[in-house]
C-alpha cells in the first residue's frame, strides 16, 4: 500500500462512496421537507457519515495505520464482547485476549523474518496455539478450577472469532491489491446486509432463521446473495487479476458468508438475551453488530485469494 | 446440561459518554490503566514543575473509608491530594467534582472521569441527592472521598467558609475526616488563568477528625464545618 491517491481502485472507491453518502443525504433531506418520517434513516445515516470516513483516512496514510485501525476495531468489537458475556470480570483472561488481538497486528505490520516481505504470514496461523496455551494456563497459574471453563471458553472464542478471523483484514494491507480487496471487502459486507434487509421487506414472508434472528426471511437471505454474486462483477475494477471463478467465489464468501457472521452473532445475542452487543454507534448498535459479517467474510476472502491468485 | 450464566455489565446498553456521566462507574480495564498511567504523569508533573512536597502522610488512615477536606484553591487541588494517595487506591477515591463544571463538555468529563474518578456533585439543584451518594459512597469498605466544602475556587487565596453540607454528611459516623492544606495553589493556578504556572506546591495531612457525637441538625452541621476549616486553616 503506498500513495492513495495514485492508486486508480483507492479514487474510485472514494468518488463512489462519498457519491453515495451526498445521494442518500440529499434524499433524507428531501424527504424530510415533504414532512416524511425519516428519524430511522437519518440514525443509520448518521451512523454511516462516522464510519466510512475514518476507513478512508486509514486506508490513506497507509499499511501500518490501516493495520493499527483494524487491530482497534478488533479490540473494540472483543470488549463489547466481553462486556456482553460478562467476561471483562475476569483481567487476567482479557489480558491474554488483548495481546493476542494486539499480536495479530503486529505479526501483520512486520517483515517476514525469512523471505523479508511484508507480513509473517507463519505466524499468523500459528497465533491461536500460542494464544489458546496461554489462556489455558491462566486457571493453572490461578490454581483454581470451579467456574474456570466459561471464561476459557469465551476467551477462545473472543481470541479465534473476534480477534484472529477478523484480523485477516490487516494482513491483507500486505497484498498488492490491498486496495481493491479491503474496499471491496468493506463496500460490498455492508451492501449484503443491506440487500438482505431491502428484500427482506419487500418480499419476505417466509422466516429464515426464527428461533435466531425472527427479522430474517428467506426472500432476504437469497435476494441478498444474488446482489452478492452480481456484485464482483459490477465493481471488476477492484480486481483486475481474478478470473470468472475467483468472481464467483468472492460472490458466494460475502452472499453467504456475510449472513452467516450476522447469525453468529445473532446466536451469541439470543443466547445472552440482549438486543445490541453495545450503543457505541447510535442506529447502528455496537461496532461488533456492524463488523459481525466482516468476521466471517475476511479470513475466507484471504484463502481463497492466497489459494488463487497469490497475494 | 446446565446453561452458563452470563452477566453482561450493567451499564450494558450506555454510550461510552453515557457510561463516564454515570455513578458510580462500573470498572473498566481500560479506564483502570489509563487511569493508573494518567496519574503517574500527573505526579511527575507536580513534582517537577511544581517542587510539589507532602507532609503528614503518616496521618492518613491505613484502612476503612475516610473524607479528606481541603481549601479550594485552583484545578491542582484534587491532583495534589490524589498524590498523597497510593497509586493503586485513585481508582477508589472520588474527588467530588461541581457537575455544572466538570460533567458537560466532552474533554473536560473525560477527564474528570477518566483521569480525576471524580463523583458528579450537584451543587445548585440537588446537593442533598448529593451529599447522600456522598454517604453511600462511604459505605463501602476503602473508599475516599475528596472534599472541597468551600463549595468553589477562591477569588483571593484566602480560605472561604465551609459550607455546611460536609457537616450533615459526616455527623453521627465513625468515618474520619482528614484536613489537608494546600499551599501555593492559588500562585500556581489562580481561578481565570488558562494553564499554571510552576510555582512551589505543598501539601499538608493533618490528623483525622470523627464526630460520631455530633447529630445531623443545622446547628450541628455548621460547628462541624466551622471546625474543619480551622483545623484546615491551622495546617497553614
């Protein structure tokens, strides 16, 4: 990543992306002189205006700033989770979990020690199991065993899901089409949210998942995936070097992939009995119910691109 | 097989601003270290460059709740007397901090919240509401209150009259009050000035006071402030 503004993907993006947020403004704005009730709009508009330019800002002065955004983002999506669980109880488990989140950046931002590229991608992989023993050893250091299985368990799935799945997106600053991936990534996750939620209120009727999420239908969820799959090829200029089937397969990662993260976290919401994981962003809830589909999406977005054309 | 039990925290569904206006907080691992790292600085600054001394250390209590009382001189009052605590006690000790003042603009109650632990005190529509979160606040097991009774900054250096609310909160409790005596303060940060200036700070403990046989009536009330400000007065 180096020189935003020469990169043709990066201009693109901005001109799309600032086009839309002035569109969607000056219809609220219009709507609202015709005395139409648009305060929801307006909240996830709101919403919208705080979150995509911070992503340019980071994207535009570059690799390790885009790294330290994302490894931020993470640590704030692990809080509201443990926040939710009730595992920011337990200090000496969070402290694992924060480092291990912390690591994920680092070993992101520095050079492979043996091929001295960007990006120590062995260790990358590695990280759960060092992460995972450490955890595993905090009830040994404590000499206690009642009540111990939660809190490991919430941090492993707090470390691996929130912070290790997630953080495939800061190794992916080390690709030659950061750019193209990340703003894909970003553009396309949200608009398959979206989708489902668009179609989903027009056609839907038919539940999805009830016992999980009683908003989603089956309307939503395959509307969602057929704006999914067209996408990649709507925006090819994101990726020049894909062919027709890392298209499609980048449609099928987000379609499906997005809705599952959503119902992940869904699951994990029911489960605890709360409706938000957090109030940071106001119509949005908290930053982990915006990231949730991000989760999913990013690290098999990463394979398959690593598995197909390199990165 | 059995469900786990999650308990998320109670503050769950606030805004982070929300969550710093809120009292008491909820302990946060982040606020804790940033806390902790924010008043090292603070002590580092007073000490370099304010020459910032202590004296009668031994005098505060090593165990329990107590109330520290103190002139009001500037902004490096509550500072200084967080400095004569150990670091690992500022996160259970509330400086009572004017919530007309400290608790509206953002960085002033990040601040207040984040680096002070200030406790939002009512002053013009609820002190009473106030002096009973006071009262609460002693009921736990270690925990300081910061008071400053002249209820503001003084205009002039001198020392104000303490107004009585210090007197309905303490009188009838075992809890012991703690006069301390900032010197320099009004030099070093007079009430009006933007920043201060690094002019010699010194803080003086006295020995505790209780007024477990005083009641909570007015004229009770105010002989216990009157008796506080000397005591206060006298450390000059």
């Amino acid at each position: 990543m180096s020189d935003a503004l020469q990169n043709p993907i990066f201009r693109d993006y901005f001109v799309v992306l600032m086009g839309l947020l002035v569109v969607a403004g000056t219809l609220i704005l219009v709507l609202r002189l015709l005395h139409k009730n648009v305060d929801h709009a307006w909240k996830a508009y709101r919403g919208w205006l705080f979150m995509i330019p911070p992503v340019f800002v980071a994207l535009y002065f570059g690799r390790v700033t885009t790294i330290v955004f994302f490894t931020l983002l993470s640590l704030s999506a692990f809080f509201e989770f443990a926040r939710a669980t009730g595992l920011y109880r337990d200090w000496g488990m969070l402290s694992v979990v924060i480092l291990g989140i912390i690591s994920v950046g680092v070993v992101s931002a520095m050079d492979d020690p043996g091929t001295k590229v960007h990006g120590w991608y062995g260790m990358l992989m590695a990280l759960p199991v060092y992460v995972v023993a450490a955890i595993m050893m905090i009830p040994i250091i404590r000499d206690r065993a009642k009540g111990q299985l939660q809190p490991i368990a919430l941090s492993v799935v707090g470390f691996i899901y929130i912070g290790w799945m997630f953080g495939h997106l800061s190794y992916l600053t080390n690709a030659k089409n950061a750019y193209g991936y990340l703003l894909y990534l970003l553009f396309a996750v949200p608009l398959n949210d979206i989708a489902a939620f668009t179609f989903g209120r027009i056609f839907g009727n038919r539940k999805f998942r009830p016992n999980i999420s009683p908003n989603k239908t089956w309307a939503g969820s395959i509307g969602a995936l057929a704006v999914s799959m067209a996408l990649p090829w709507l925006v090819r200029f994101s990726f020049p070097e894909f062919g027709t089937a890392e298209l499609i397969l980048t449609g099928i990662i987000v379609g499906i992939g997005g809705q599952l993260g959503d119902l992940t976290i869904s699951v994990m919401k029911r489960d605890i009995g709360i409706k938000d994981m957090g109030a940071v962003i106001e119509g949005h809830g908290g930053i982990l119910d915006r990231v949730d589909s991000l989760i999913y999406v990013a690290p098999l977005f990463f394979h398959m691109t690593r598995y197909f054309v390199g990165l | 097989m059995e469900s786990w039990h999650y308990e998320p925290t109670p503050d769950f569904d606030k805004t982070p601003i929300e969550r710093l206006r809120d009292f008491p907080r909820h302990p946060h691992f982040f606020v804790y270290w940033m806390r902790t790292f924010a008043n090292l600085v603070v002590r580092a600054i007073l000490r370099i460059g304010n020459r910032f001394e202590i004296a009668g250390r031994e005098n505060l209590p090593s165990s329990g709740s107590f109330v520290m009382v103190a002139n009001h001189a500037s902004h490096l009052d509550a500072p200084s007397l967080l400095a004569a605590l150990p670091l690992k006690q500022v996160h259970r000790a509330f400086p009572a901090a004017a919530a007309d003042y400290f608790f509206t603009n953002l960085p002033v109650l990040a601040f207040s919240a984040i680096v002070m632990n200030a406790m939002p005190f009512d002053r013009r529509e609820n002190p009473k509401q106030s002096i009973d979160a006071c009262r609460q606040l002693l009921e736990s097991e270690g925990h300081v209150l910061i008071l400053f009774p002249e209820g503001t900054r003084t205009a002039d250096g001198s020392i104000g009259p303490f107004k009585p609310g210090i007197g309905f909160l303490i009188a009838g409790s075992a809890i012991p009050v703690v006069p301390c005596h900032i010197r320099g303060a009004w030099k070093a940060w007079p009430k009006g000035n933007w920043i201060p200036r690094p002019r010699k700070l010194t803080l003086t403990i006295g020995k505790p006071l209780v007024f477990a046989d005083k009641q909570r009536v007015k004229d009770d009330a105010l002989a216990i402030a009157e008796t506080l400000r000397s005591a206060v007065a006298a450390l000059d």
